[in-house]
C-alpha cells in the first residue's frame, strides 16, 4: 500500500484528510534518518490508526510494528479501526493482544499491545526478535509501564538493537525532555482539527454533602434539553457510571451507552459507533480522552473527577483513586466536543474553581506501587540508575519495595532476583498475590482476585475478610443472609476473573491452604498480635501499629491479618483483616520464628525486665520469664536504666569527681568527669561494676566511687592524691575528706579538734578553707587563717560556746591546749 492509500484510510471514513497526514513525510524521513521521533499530535489528529499504517506502507522496517496503547479498550479500537480501514479483520495484517485475549497471526504486521505486554516481551526476550518499530501512543499520560518500557527500548537500541525504530507519541506532552532521553530525536508536529467549543461552568460551587452522581445526573439533563447531538460524559469509574445512568431520566429518543474498560468488547463497540437514530448519550472513563474516538459526539459533560493509581499504604499495593482533573485532563474532553462540528462543554465546577486545578496529572512512577517495577528491574538485572528514565523513582519507596520482595523471597540479602523471584515476575498480579498464587496454586484465584480490587461490601461492614470471600462465593445467599451492602456487579466481575485466573496458577495439589492463610502468604508482614491489656490495637509482624474499631466483632481477637487499612503512617485504622490461628502461622513460617533472649529496662516498672520471648517478625507469640538470664546481659540492661533514671553520686562520689576536674583544670591528663562525659561513657567504666544493680531502689542506693576511681591508673591516682589529696589528718591523726566542689578546698572539723594547731592547714601551697563546729556540729566560723582565729575571734566564740556547751574545754590560749573530741573529766 503506497503513502497515497494510507492517506485515504483514516477513522472517518475514506478519502477524508486528517492533520497527521501533513506530518507524515517529515515524521518519516526523521524514522529513516534517525530511528526515533517524538510526534506531538493533538486528539484528533489521526495519529493513532494512520501513522502505524504508514510506517509499514513506507518500507521502514521488514519487522512487526508493535504500538502500545494505556488501555485495553484503546487498543482494541485502534485495532479494529486499523483492519477496517484495510477491508480485514483483526488478527490479519492489524492484531492486538491484551490481557485476557489476543488476536494475531503469522501474518500480522502491526501488532497493538496494552503497555504491560511489552515488558513481558522484553524480559522474555531482549532483543525483541522480529520486531521493526515500537510505537507508544499516548505517552502523555506517563504510565509506569510506558515510561520503564521506553527505558528498556532505549537500553536494547544502545547494545542490542541500533536498527530498531523508537517513536513516542503524545497528544500534550512537553516533548523536548522526551526527545532529549531519546537521543536528541527529531520532534515533528501535527496541528489538530477542532471545531470551537463553547464552555459553560456552574453558577456557584456544588455544596459539600452532594453527591457526585445527582449532581451529574442533573448537569447532563440541563446539556439534552440546551444542545443537540450526542453526549459524551466523562465520569470516574464503573460505580458512579451506574449510579448515574440509574438517575437519568431524558427523552425517549436519547440511548444511554455506559463505556469502561471492564465491560464486554461488543458492548464497547456499541457505544462507540454513531447512532442509528436519535441521540446518543455515552457514560465513560477516562478511556476516551485521548486515543479513543466516539463518533457523532458534540457534547461534553464533565464531572470532573479521574480515578488514578496510587500507592496505597493501606493495602501495600496500588490501587485506584479519585481525584480532582487537572487542567490538561479537562481541556482535552472539552475538545471531544469539538471533533466534528461546533460543540458545547458543560464543567461539574465553577469559573473560580478552576484556578485551583493543577496544570498536569502527576507520572504515575512519582506515586505508584513500586514493588512491581523493583522486581522487573531485577530480573533485568539493572538498578533505577542504570536505565534513562524520563522520571527516575523515589530512592526510599524504591528501597521499601525491595524490602517488601526480600520479604516475599524474590530478591536475596543482595537484591539479586530468586529463582521465586522469576516465577512472580511471570505472574500478571502484585508480587504479593503472584507469591500468594504460586505457593497456593488454583485455590488462591478468589484471595488474589478480591485482594487487588476496591471493597465489594458497603462501608460499615464489618472488617472480616471472611465475608468477602462468602459474598464472592455465592452472591445471592450472601445478600439473603447478611445485612451489608454490596455491589453485585463489582461482585459478578470478581467471579470472573478469578475463574480466568485460577485456570493461569500453577497446580499445587499437594497443598490446601485456609483462607487465612491465603492472606497471611500475601502479607507476611501484616500479621497482627492484640497487644495486652489494651484497646483493639495489634502490632503487626512488619513492626507496624494498627488499631481497630472497638464495636467491630474482631476487635478482641489474639491474632489476625491486616489486609486493607486507611495507610495512617502513625497509626493505621484496620478496614479489613482475618483472624488467623498461632498454628497456622507456625505452620506457614516456621523458617523465620525464632527464640530471642533479652533483658530491657522497664520504664514503666522501673527494673531490668529478662525475658525469653517467640518472636515472629516483629510480634512475640510466646513471652516468659528468663529465669537464668546472665549477670552481664542484666547489667547492659540497668544501663539503660542509668541513663533514664540519671547518675546518683554519694558526698565520696562527689568529692572524687571534685578533685579529678580540679587537677585537669590544672592542665594535667585525666579522665573527664563531667555528668554529661560520665554518661556518654557509661558502658566503658560503669559496666564492670555495676553487677546484681536490677532496680531504681538498688540504684539509688549503689555507690560509684569505685567505679570512678578505677578510671585512673596508679600514676594517675598518685598524682591526684599529691596535688588533690582527698583528706586532711587532723592533730588527732583523724582523716577529715576535702571538699574540692567550692571556690577553696574545704574541710569540716570540731573546733577542739584543731587545739594547738598554730599554722593554718595547708594543700601544698594552696589554704584550706576551715569551718569549724560547734560540740553540736553547728558552724560556730568559718576561716582561712587560724592563727588569726585564735588571736582575735576564739576569745568571743569562747565566751559564748562555755555557756552552751560547759562540759567541753575552752581554754583561753588554745595553742597551749592539746587537741580533743571528748568532754572535760568530772572532779572527783
């Protein structure tokens, strides 16, 4: 087929002239010459079902073109569009294949794949044998797949494949960081077709309480009765399209399509072909901003809502949110109305409201599950670093999405890929529930299917899982018997799915696993142990905090798994869970339960607590008593408790420590003994003295002047005792302790104790400083010259003192008396 044909095979019909056609020769030459492009086409433009077409035409390339689309319901479309226009039918010269269902043959040319394919391909084999081109369409919306895609493609084109042909497409992207990753690649432009649209916002902001369905209900009756032609209705999923369509009341000659990617391919259709009379009025998703066309429409209602993927802590997987649009999302439905003649946009917010939306959705590898990408990477044998990126993931979300494969037995201590590893990346789920399949085989189809979807039940069900699996087992029943919500048709699809993948798990007819046990595979990590004595909060065996509502009927169970929480980083409020029994978590774990022997300081109790404890993970199911716990391990122990109860220093204690900084403050080498030096030092000199300590009271009542002074060495301690002796010898060769803590080294003593003593006492050539007491052990003067004492200030004491204490001597020339602590002898 020549470039002409290609020109006259378009989405509209033959021989109608799209806008991609004029930028066809140079997208091209730029293939032929550079082997990658980025081409920026507007919605409408043509690209998706003519440039694939033309790349073929055109002789590029003797290899298959395989163009990925975000979406299987695109890819479908694109596909089916593609054959038409070549009087075929898919599987012929245009196939596609996505999840669930493909349709090629030996001679197809152009193959139309959703983004998740091509990895698979890739890992499978990485020089793509017998691929030409890869074509990714829609790159705008920067999937994660789409952007790890590119990366490989670009790795593969560097040491593999130099003649395979690279384009990106995109309706709004900023090309040039995408060219730039590209290898500088020519950037080619098509300009679009569009008829003006003429927008309409709401008068006044919507109240708070309303629901989203009513209010698009009411918006799309007000566009029927103001416009003509058909309606096209963005809404963010399945459920409001429902809720909405069971709202409408319009004309009779308006046929309601809902359209979203779950639903049957000829009801697709259906909604995507042109009416056959009256008008048509199409409920859809996101699906059809961008590379889907829907015929005949020239009206836009917007609800402006978009249902994106998002890690959510709460499950440990991504799921799929609700968010407001952002301003490019919103002006490319407002062009669907304006594909085909001058069209209306009716926008679910104000004028005002609209400065509050953010330019452009976020990359999807920003805010996404990275546990899916870590396990690709390792199974390529790369890290984040090694591969171009346009968006390189979050280092630490990255790192806990290892922990998690670690976890699960994909990856070794290395991060290096297991053998396990190679068996879940083969699986199209969460490595969680790929683990959870391949271990279980058939019998998991219905855990991994309810565990990657949103809850069928209402909220304020309660939180047991079991009533889940009960409602997916028998739907009809469940209803008949429970007084809970559900969505039968969320319920239905779940069926069905699980039917299709229990055909694709690995026979395992040698085990039977529990549904606990199903959950517990998956979230080995979200065990969760009631803690004692408290209100329902577990600890979960990943070191986590859950609580649960008191009234829920499984708040006092022992032990559960936590499979869905609202992801609260501080504590995590419990939305779905199991109870699971201690045998069943031996039996599945008995490789990582294991003894630990600690001794702990209690706060709470104030004492060394020795136990011996069972420990999954981060919970313990066994606690007891460590009976024989040794004297080392208590002592480590009440050091902790040393430093949460702080040092207790007797007068010895204190005095020691006195001289010591005196003698360094001196300028000599010795240990230093400050509070905060001690403490940081503690396990150095306390440990080795600190034996059969377990309590606050033995602490207070323990003495560290031995401890301290065994920090000093003999020529240490000997120069301390000369320069800072720790007593002075009275007359009465009694030992009286210095006090070094005052601005003077000081001593206490009775006064007659000091009888005869003519020199003032002395520390070298340093006085002390003397307070002398009374025979009552009052201080009667304090002085630093007791010569001058004796001659001036005794004569007053004396007179005094005689009359208090008459039985004690008090002789007028005290350094004629000798020195006494006993009272004067009675006469005879």
């Amino acid at each position: 087929m020549t470039l002409d044909a290609t020109r006259a095979l378009t989405d509209n019909g033959p021989m109608m002239h799209l806008p991609i056609h004029n930028a066809l020769e140079p997208l091209l030459k730029a293939l032929k010459s550079h082997n990658r492009a980025v081409l920026q086409a507007p919605p409408g433009a043509g690209k998706t079902t003519v440039v694939p077409l033309a790349i073929r035409d055109a002789g590029l390339t003797d290899g298959r073109i395989l163009m990925l689309e975000p979406r299987r319901l695109a890819a479908r479309a694109a596909a089916e569009r593609m054959a038409q226009t070549l009087g075929e039918k898919p599987g012929d010269t245009v196939g596609y294949r996505v999840r669930g269902e493909s349709k090629v043959s030996k001679n197809t040319r152009i193959e139309v794949v959703t983004e998740g394919i091509l990895t698979r391909m890739i890992q499978s084999d990485p020089e793509l044998s017998g691929i030409g081109a890869v074509i990714f369409d829609e790159f705008h919306e920067r999937s994660l797949n789409a952007d790890f895609g590119l990366a490989l493609c670009l790795e593969i084109c560097d040491a593999l494949r130099d003649d395979l042909l690279l384009l990106a497409m995109s309706a709004t992207l900023d090309a040039e960081p995408v060219a730039k990753l590209m290898g500088d690649a020519p950037v080619i432009t098509s300009e679009g077709r569009a008829f003006p649209v003429t927008t309409r916002w709401l008068e006044k902001p919507l109240p708070k309480n309303t629901h989203l369905e009513e209010a698009t209900a009411q918006l799309i009756a007000q566009a029927v009765k103001e416009t003509e032609g058909g309606v096209l209705v963005f809404l963010p999923g399945e459920g409001e399209i429902r809720r909405t369509q069971a709202l409408l009341k319009l004309p009779a000659d308006c046929t309601i399509h809902p359209l979203y990617g779950s639903m049957p391919f000829k009801d697709q259709q259906a909604a995507i072909r042109p009416a056959a009379q009256g008008r048509k009025v199409v409920l859809v998703t996101s699906i059809a901003e961008t590379s889907l066309t829907i015929q005949d429409v020239r009206v836009v209602v917007d609800a402006g809502r978009a249902r994106r993927a998002r890690f959510d802590p709460g499950s440990g997987m991504s799921r799929l949110v609700t968010e407001r649009v952002t301003r490019a999302e919103a002006t490319q439905r407002q062009g669907r109305a304006g594909r085909v003649a001058e069209g209306t946009c009716y926008r679910l917010w104000t004028k005002g409201e609209e400065g509050a939306l953010l330019p452009y959705p976020p990359a999807e590898i920003e805010a996404a599950d990275l546990t899916g990408l870590a396990l690709e990477l390792a199974l390529w044998g790369a890290s984040p670093t090694d591969l171009a990126f346009l968006t390189h993931p979050n280092a630490g979300s990255f790192a806990e999405a290892q922990t998690v494969l670690r976890m699960l037995g994909a990856l070794d201590s290395d991060n290096r890929i297991t053998a396990h590893g190679k068996a879940i990346a083969k699986v199209p789920l969460h490595p969680r529930l790929a683990h959870m399949l391949i271990l279980a085989g058939p019998q998991a189809a219905q855990m991994a299917t309810l565990l990657a979807a949103r809850d069928p039940l209402s909220r304020g069900a309660p939180t047991d899982l079991s009533l889940r699996l009960e409602a997916l087992s028998d739907v009809r029943a469940f209803t008949e018997r429970r007084p809970y919500g559900v969505n039968r048709t969320a319920l239905h699809a779940l069926r069905d799915e699980a039917k299709r993948l229990a055909k694709t798990a690995p026979n395992q007819q040698h085990t039977t696993h529990s549904a606990a046990e199903l959950a517990a595979l998956a979230y080995p990590d979200r065990i969760g142990l009631h803690r004692k004595g408290d209100a329902p909060r577990f600890v979960l065996s990943g070191g986590k905090g859950a609580v649960m509502d008191d009234s829920d009927p499984m708040a006092n169970t022992r032990l559960i798994v936590v499979t869905d929480t609202d992801g609260n980083p501080r504590e995590a409020r419990i939305r779905q869970a199991i109870q699971i029994s201690e045998a069943q978590i031996r039996d599945l774990f008995p490789d990582q339960i294991s003894w630990q022997d600690h001794c702990a300081w209690s706060k709470r109790d104030r004492r060394v607590i020795a136990r011996r404890q069972e420990f999954f993970g981060a919970i313990a199911l066994d606690d007891r008593i460590w009976q024989d716990a040794p004297e080392e391990s208590i002592a480590l122990a009440m050091l902790d408790g040393v430093r949460d109860l702080g040092l207790v220093f007797s007068p010895a204690a204190k005095r020691f420590v006195a001289r010591v900084e005196l003698i360094r403050a001196s300028g000599h080498t010795l240990p230093e003994m400050t509070e905060d030096a001690l403490l940081a030092g503690i396990e150095d000199w306390l440990l080795p003295h600190i034996g059969g300590v377990k309590t606050a009271e033995h602490w207070k009542k323990f003495d560290i002047l031995d401890a301290l002074r065994a920090q000093l060495d003999w020529n240490q301690m000997s120069l301390l005792d000369r320069l800072a002796p720790a007593h002075f010898t009275t007359p009465l060769d009694r030992k009286i302790p210095i006090d070094y803590a005052g601005e003077h080294p000081e001593i206490t003593l009775r006064l007659q104790e000091l009888f005869g003593q003519t020199t003032h006492p002395m520390i070298g050539n340093t006085p002390l400083r003397v307070t002398l007491l009374s025979p009552g052990q009052k201080p009667v003067q304090t002085t630093m010259n007791i010569p001058g004492f004796w001659a001036s200030s005794y004569a007053d004491v004396r007179k005094d003192m005689r009359g208090r204490y008459p039985k004690h001597p008090w002789p007028e020339d005290p350094t004629q008396a000798d020195p006494t602590l006993r009272a004067k002898r009675r006469a005879r």
